[in-house]
C-alpha cells in the first residue's frame, strides 16, 4: 500500500521560506512523476509543480522562480521548497503520486 506522509507546513511572513518533505512509503519515488498541489477553500486544487521520473520539473506560472521541486533518492522523499512567499500562497498542500495523496499540511504566509 503507498503511503505519503508530508511535513514542514506551517506559519511564515510575507518574503519567507517553508520547506515541504513528503516521505514515501510502499513505493520508490525516484521512479514516479510527484506532484504539489494545493487548494483554498472554495477554491479548486490547483498544480503547483510537478518533478517527473526522469527529473525534469514544471512549475505553474504563479510559483516559477520562487519554488524548487526535489527528490532524494535514499530517503525516499520529495520536497517543495518555497522561497518569497506571498499571501496567495496560503493554502492547503498536498502531495500527490498518481493515485496516492498526503495529508495535506497548511500553508499560512500572514503579515
């Protein structure tokens, strides 16, 4: 069974940074396309950057240049480092690999 469980949500100021792990259980990440999401509510889930099997990465338009999709391949998980953060970035996200999702940790960028 896959499992995702994310981590590094949480609280930053307008400009900050937040990291976002999401740790795989039941399969090898290094091997898969994994998406980021992330989703307001009211609002519909939106793609934020995705890092394909062959490590090449897409990013949505609101996020490029500010956030970097990762792997490391020993420790089975894939990161979302966010840098610059603005208000719009709070939300809720989730990590995704074709069928299985994360527990999606909160995101609040306040000032």
């Amino acid at each position: 069974q896959v499992k995702l469980v994310e981590s590094g949500g949480g609280l930053v100021q307008p400009g900050g940074s937040l990291r976002l792990s999401c740790a795989a259980s039941g399969i090898f990440l290094s091997i898969k396309t994994v998406n980021w999401y992330r989703q307001a509510p009211a609002k519909g889930r939106e793609l934020v950057a995705t890092i394909t099997d062959d490590g090449i990465t897409n990013y949505a338009d609101s996020v490029k240049d500010r956030f970097t999709i990762s792997r490391d391949h020993a420790r089975n998980t894939v990161y979302l480092q966010m840098n610059t953060q603005k208000h719009e970035d709070t939300d809720v996200y989730y990590c995704n690999e074709y069928t299985a999702w994360g527990q999606g940790p909160q995101v609040t960028v306040y000032s």
